[in-house]
C-alpha cells in the first residue's frame, strides 16, 4: 500500500498521473495536486481508474502540509515548476514524508542552476528519516543513471562525458517550446558552462556548437549549454575529466529566439506597463503555444544520451548510451508528446524506487548516488528502453 500525492497537473504531470495510474501494485492510492483545479480534473477523467484531485498553491508551505496530511501521503512527486522545490521539501519535513522532483531550485528573480539550497537540506532530510531524490526526470535523471551504470558496468574508469540532447520533434509551429516555456527559455539564454580538470569554464550562450550523428534521428548540430546535472555528476564520477552538455535547435528556434532577446522579450527583470508591472517573459509565456497543446501535432523522435570516453580492461572505449522516444506513440500512450514522456516516466520510475524500498534511505540524493540496476530494468519495462553503441576510441564524433 502507498499514497502519492503529484503536485503539478501539466505536460509532465499529465504523464506522471498517467503511469502511477497503471501500476496500482506500487501507487495504490493517488491524488493529483494543482493550482488550476480543472488541469488536474481533465487529467483524473483520462486516466486508468480512479484519483483523487485537490487545489494546491504549492508556494503556500501550511496548505501543502495540511493536503499531505489529509490525504496520508508517504510520498511526494513535485512536477510544478523549480520555483516551489524548496516550499515543498519544506512541507515534506513538516509532514513527515518523502520527496522527489525533476528539476532544481531556481529562485523566480534569478536564473541560476545551483544544487546548493537543496543540498544544504541533507541534515534536516537525514535525521527526519527521510528522503529526498533530485533530478528524476530524463535529463537530469535518465543521463545521471546511465553514467552510473557506465561507472558500475562498462569502464574502470570514465574520463570524459559529453550529454547530448536532441528532440528532432516537429510541432508545425514557427515558435514553441516542448516544456514551460519560462524555465526552458531561462535554461537556453543562460551562459554555456562546461567542467574541465577540476574547473568551471563559462562560454557565451549558443556560441560554441558541433554537429553529431544521433540514432535513427540522423546528423544535428547541438549547442553547448550548462545543465544542473554537470554539478552532481561533476562530483560524484571518479577519475572523470572533462563533463559537458548539449542540445540541439533548429534554425527557425534559434532566430526567432535571437529576435526575441533583442527585444527584451526574454527579460526577467519587472518593466512598467500601462501602470503595471510584467515581467516580459512570463507575458511571452502567455503567447506562446502550451506545450501540452502539442502533443497531437508533434511527429519525429527525441534522441538523448551520454557519449562515455574512458578506459576497460587497460583499453580505451568510447559508447553512447542512449534512448530514443517517438512522439506521436508517446501521445498514443498518455496525449502527451515526447518531452513530457520522458520526463513523467523517470519520476514515475524513481518514486517506483523509493516507495518499494530499493533506493529508500535517509537523507538528500542525486540520482547517480543509487543503484542503477533497477531503475534501469524499469526504463526498459515502462517505456523508455536504451541501447549501447560501441565507436572506435579515437573517432571523432564530435564534428565542428
Ligand atoms: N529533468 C527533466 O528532464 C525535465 C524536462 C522537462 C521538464 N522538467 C521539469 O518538469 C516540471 C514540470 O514541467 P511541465 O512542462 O509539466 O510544466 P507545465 O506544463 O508548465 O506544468 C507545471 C504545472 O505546475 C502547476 N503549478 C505552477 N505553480 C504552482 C504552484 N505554486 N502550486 C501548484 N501548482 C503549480 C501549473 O499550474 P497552472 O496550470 O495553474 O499554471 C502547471 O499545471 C518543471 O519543473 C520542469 O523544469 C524536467
């Protein structure tokens, strides 16, 4: 028997509510928690049996501590958005119970990607007896797994990793983003940072890309980025030498998106409007199409792994470890395109972990830090199976 409690009934929640609702031998009882109740009824009306919904602004602490404890959950699955990590990990103390997200805190009026506030909940999670599990979605989440089966599994010694993002996906529509167009357009903007040797490297935004040959998806050039997960695996791979992180665009996103920065319409900072204060991204986010509007529209596939560089049995080795997702069977499956998808079913995957006992310990954790064998068994069972490609140490994969 275990009680979930899903905050955020969105792309990813739709897909999170989803796949609990078809394995009631672990979720036995779910409620899905959201701040627009009719999200989250739309969502309760297509899924496999019976959930129970509640409102919930999550950035209230006493009101998510009050639906934890009416609804006796044993876990929380937060899939809002990164804003409300801290109130809820908050809330799970408070309450007594366990948490997991998909993204890390971001405070609104900064954007930086830092593991530190969470991080420094360890203490208070341990000695609760609880835990907390970060980054469970595909990328972090899946990408972190995968390195730490490429650790447990395939190297003696990883040197190199390089995770490569690509949603070769086409919605028809000239301008739109695959998650909550705020937080993808704040992660895009922000400057390129990479790890090397020890040391942070920091590269202007989009300037540095090169092209790769993925899977069933063909030749795409992707751009270097900084993505949460460079930090925790930056401190947790031994031996490794250099980490960095990819994502493909197309052209059209990438002018439309230069355009829109020129005009200030990615700014985060409050400017007056007819004697009001917006902010000009969140108002760009109201233009913009919902990205779980895309779900019927979108064709192609995503293609995201970690291409590992490091040494086994005395011999150089280099593979991508990686899964590729079709948007249109996503849809089938739970009316969600692909970046949903392979979100919802890692959170699904990790509280799967948790609840059965298999990860459960005390205390705040990255992926990487737990078994990979299990979780990724699940990914092959629930979905999102993954593959090995073996290439020639010295290939050059990575072309400019
Ligand atoms: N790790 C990964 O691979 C990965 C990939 C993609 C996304 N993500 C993360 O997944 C999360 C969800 O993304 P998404 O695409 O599903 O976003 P979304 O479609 O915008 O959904 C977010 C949902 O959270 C609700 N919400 C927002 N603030 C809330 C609050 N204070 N209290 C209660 N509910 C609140 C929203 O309610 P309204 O409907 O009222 O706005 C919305 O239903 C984000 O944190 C994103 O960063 C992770």
């Amino acid at each position: 028997m275990s009680r979930v409690l899903i905050i955020g009934a969105g792309g990813v929640g739709r897909v999170v509510a989803h796949k609990c609702a078809a394995l009631r031998e672990v979720f036995t009882d779910i409620c899905l928690a959201s701040r627009t109740l009719s999200k989250a009824q739309q969502i309760a009306s297509e899924v496999k049996g019976e959930i129970e919904i509640a409102q919930l602004d999550a950035d209230r602490v006493s009101d998510t501590v009050a639906l934890i404890r009416s609804f006796n959950a044993d876990l929380v699955i937060h899939v809002a958005l990164p804003y409300q990590d801290l109130a809820i990990m908050d809330a799970c103390l408070e309450a007594g119970v366990d948490y997991l997200d998909t993204a890390n805190y971001e405070p609104p009026d900064q954007a930086r990607f830092e593991y530190r506030w969470q991080w420094d909940y360890q203490q208070r999670f341990q000695s609760a007896g609880l835990m907390a599990l970060l980054g469970s979605g595909f990328d972090p989440g899946v990408t972190n797994v995968f390195c730490a089966y490429a650790q447990k599994h395939l190297f003696d010694e990883i040197h190199e990793v390089d995770i490569l993002d690509c949603n070769a996906g086409d919605h028809g529509h000239p301008f739109a983003t695959n998650f909550n167009p705020e937080i993808n357009i704040r992660e895009v903007t922000a400057p390129g940072r990479y790890w090397e040797q020890g040391q942070w490297k920091q590269t202007e935004p989009l300037s540095v890309s090169r092209e790769f040959d993925f899977p069933e998806v063909g030749l795409r050039r992707a751009y270097l980025m900084y993505h949460e997960e460079l930090e925790s695996l930056s401190l947790h791979l031994k031996g490794l030498k250099r980490i960095r992180f990819w994502m493909t665009f197309g052209e059209a996103y990438l002018n439309h998106l230069k355009v829109l920065e020129n005009v200030g319409m990615t700014g985060i900072e409050p400017v007056s409007f007819q004697g009001q204060e917006i902010i000009p991204l969140q108002f760009l986010k109201v233009l913009l199409p919902d990205p779980a509007s895309l779900g019927p529209r979108t064709q192609g596939q995503t293609c995201i792994g970690c291409l590992i560089h490091g040494v086994k049995e005395g011999k150089p080795r280099r593979i991508f470890l990686y899964n590729v997702c079709d948007h249109q069977s996503c849809y089938q499956e739970v009316k969600s395109q692909a970046v949903s998808y392979t979100t919802g079913v890692p959170a699904m995957i990790g509280a799967k972990q948790i609840l059965t006992g298999q990860w459960r310990q005390p205390g705040v954790f990255n992926m990487e830090q737990c078994d990979p064998d299990p979780f990724m068994n699940d990914l092959n069972h629930f979905g999102l199976p993954w593959q090995i490609k073996e290439f020639g140490a010295d290939e050059e994969l990575l072309q400019h």
